[in-house]
C-alpha cells in the first residue's frame, strides 16, 4: 500500500521551493500563464511540474531554513528566478506588438488598436496579427516543450536554496534586451523603407503636379501598399521568427548560467 513515509522536513521544504520557482515562472509565462487559463488549472500543472521533479532530481543532504524568515529570504529569490525566466519567454512574444507599433505608424494604422486581454492593454492591429503567427510558429516548433525542458533543467544547474542574483546575471539581461530592439527594428525595416518609398515618390509627384490633393491619393496608396507588403514580408517573418526563438532558448541558458558564475 502507497504509504506517505517520504514526507519528510527535507522533502517538504524543497517541495515548496520548487513549486514557488514553477509559480514564478508560471504567474509571467505568455504560454502558460495566460488569463484565458483557468487559474486551478495553471496551480495544477505548476504542482504536476514540482512532482515531476522533485521525485527525479536528488533531495538537498540537509534542511536549508532554520527558521521562517530564512525560509521567506529563499522562497522570494526561488520566485525572482522563476518570475525571470517566465520574462524571458515573454520578450519574444512582445516583439511582434513592438514591430507592429513601428508598422502601423508607417502603413496608417497608427490611431488603430485592438484589446489584448492577456496584458488587458492596446495593441495594434499588425502587432496582433504578428503575435499570433508568433504563438502559431511557437507551437509548431513544439517551444512549450523547450521551455519546459529548460525549467526542469534549471534545478539541476542551479538547486534551490542556491539562486543568487549578481553582475553576470544583469549583463546577460541588458544584452537580451539590445538584441531584442535590434531584431525589431530588422523585422520593420522592410516596411519602413517601402514607406519611405512612397514618402519620396508622393514628394516628386507633388512637385510636378501641385494641383493634385496628395492627401486623397497618398493615405489610400501607403495603406494598400503597405498591406501589401506586409503580406510578401510575412514568410521571411516567419523564418526570422523561427531563428529569434532559438535565440531565446540560448538567452534563457544563457540567463541560468549568469546565475551560477555570480
């Protein structure tokens, strides 16, 4: 008969750091902590992931904490890590709202906006098109299990109880964000140089016929234009997106081993 003789003070302590550093992770995650997820089911599946690896990864030789605020001090910085990790994957699934600001600004949907119930903000309407083709390349690529993986992964790099935050660690941040802005404005670029096509070509036609109302054929013509080539742009999107999300699992081993060279 399946008896509870595990349970130890040990067992018990690491159970609750583990399943902090899964809620951390989870409560920032844009995958797995989505408002459209009932919240019971998103506490379930952070307790299936503490099971999981408690019962696989070794159990620390002592008790960590010796009292409740010591316990306190490493239950925040288990939630820290897993809070960082969930932003990770979070910064990828931005890019195509920022792209998309930078788009709309361009092609005319600058004053357009759709709801985003997620982060119960506005975002633009080639933004949302570009974040669902994001989540859609995501889960064909199968990067829900990446991520996975690389979380469970984590507690064999770093142990709970051994989390530190040091230089190394917001280096590793701060270069993340600079390759972030910089793919943005690479996925816009194309755009932004049709735009300016047409900005040029509008300013010649002015020039040569100032009668015409540039105002009633330059609006119309940068929306079809840029629809258009947002289109043709789409398939190198996806394989720019394709790379950016290797790029992120390499960030977020990257970001783990900031942790440990502190």
């Amino acid at each position: 008969m399946f008896g509870l003789e595990f349970i130890t003070e040990i067992w018990l302590e690491t159970f609750l750091l583990v399943f902090i550093r899964f809620a951390g992770w989870v409560i920032v995650s844009p995958v797995f902590g989505r408002k459209n997820i009932p919240g019971m089911l998103r506490v379930a599946f952070g307790l299936i992931m503490t099971m999981i690896t408690v019962f696989t990864l070794p159990l620390p030789e002592k008790v960590l904490s010796e009292s409740f605020i010591e316990f306190f001090g490493y239950g925040v910085r288990e939630m820290m890590f897993g809070m960082i990790m969930g932003f990770v994957s979070l910064v990828i699934f931005q890019l195509g709202i920022a792209a998309g600001q930078l788009i709309d600004m361009q092609i005319g949907f600058g004053m357009s906006s759709l709801f985003d119930p997620q982060f119960g903000v506005q975002v633009p309407l080639s933004g949302n098109l570009l974040n669902i083709i994001i989540m859609l390349i995501f889960f064909t690529v199968n990067g829900h299990h990446m991520l996975i993986w690389i979380m469970h992964s984590s507690f064999e790099a770093i142990p709970v109880g051994q989390v530190v935050f040091g230089a190394k660690l917001f280096e590793y941040i701060v270069s993340y964000f600079i390759w972030f802005f910089i793919l943005a404005v690479k996925i816009t670029f194309p755009i932004i140089a049709v735009a300016v096509i047409i900005e040029v070509s509008l300013g010649i036609v002015m020039k040569t016929m100032p009668q015409m109302n540039m105002f009633v054929v330059g609006i119309p013509l940068k929306l079809v234009v840029g629809i258009f080539s947002l289109i043709l742009f789409l398939s190198v999107f996806v394989l720019v997106i394709e790379n950016g999300l290797d790029r992120m699992f390499f960030w977020s081993q990257n970001i783990i081993q900031g942790m440990i060279d502190n």
